[in-house]
C-alpha cells in the first residue's frame, strides 16, 4: 500500500497562513486525484479540497477562496496552502490519494491550530 508522509501545519492567529505538504514515499503511478479532509475534535472527517490529476481543483464551501491546493505530479506531492485562518478551521488534516487500481491512501495528519 502507498505511503503518504505529510508536513506542516502548527499553531496560528485568527487570519495567519498556513502550508501543508503531502508527499508519496516511492514512485506511484496512476494516481487519480489528490485531496484534503480534516476532523476537528468530536467531530466527523470531513473533505477540505480535491485536484484531479488534470489540475482541477475543488472546495469545500467552507473554505473556498482561503484555502489552495496544488499539486506536483512528479514528485507525486500535494499541497494546501491555507490563508485568512479561523478558529473553526482548528483540525487534524489528513491527505489522501485515489490510485487506478489500488486502495486509496492517507497521510498520517497533521495538526492545525488557530487561536482566536
């Protein structure tokens, strides 16, 4: 099964930046989609933000025009840079990619804490 190893995130102010990494260990081929979902404590995991391996990308209505995504297809590595940071934005973040013919994989997350 895939590897994913994430980077980034921390603690922040209301309205700071934040940039998460999302690296495959290995060489992947075939990967569909890249994508982004966090789980705030007490809470479901919920999807954050999705690229297609064409380089459309797609939000959650919660965080459209504050968060980015982005990808790099040859180093198999996402990223989401995340801008104007809320306090209800607190959450572990988790990566996770969608492989033709494989299971899909997931980042080990990584906290992201915002203060008011």
């Amino acid at each position: 099964q895939a590897q994913l190893v994430q980077s980034g995130g921390g603690l922040v102010q209301t309205g700071g930046s934040l940039r998460l990494s999302c690296a495959a260990s290995g060489r992947i081929t075939n990967i569909r989609t890249m994508g982004w979902f966090r789980q705030a404590p007490g809470k479901e995991r919920e999807w954050v933000a999705t690229i297609t391996s064409g380089g459309r990308a797609m939000y959650a209505q919660a965080v459209e025009g504050r968060f980015t995504i982005s990808r790099d297809n040859a180093e198999n590595t996402v990223y989401l840079q995340l801008n104007s940071l809320k306090p209800e934005d607190t959450a572990v973040y988790f990566c996770k990619f969608t492989i033709f013919g494989r299971d899909d994989a997931w980042g080990q997350g990584t906290q992201v804490t915002v203060s008011s």
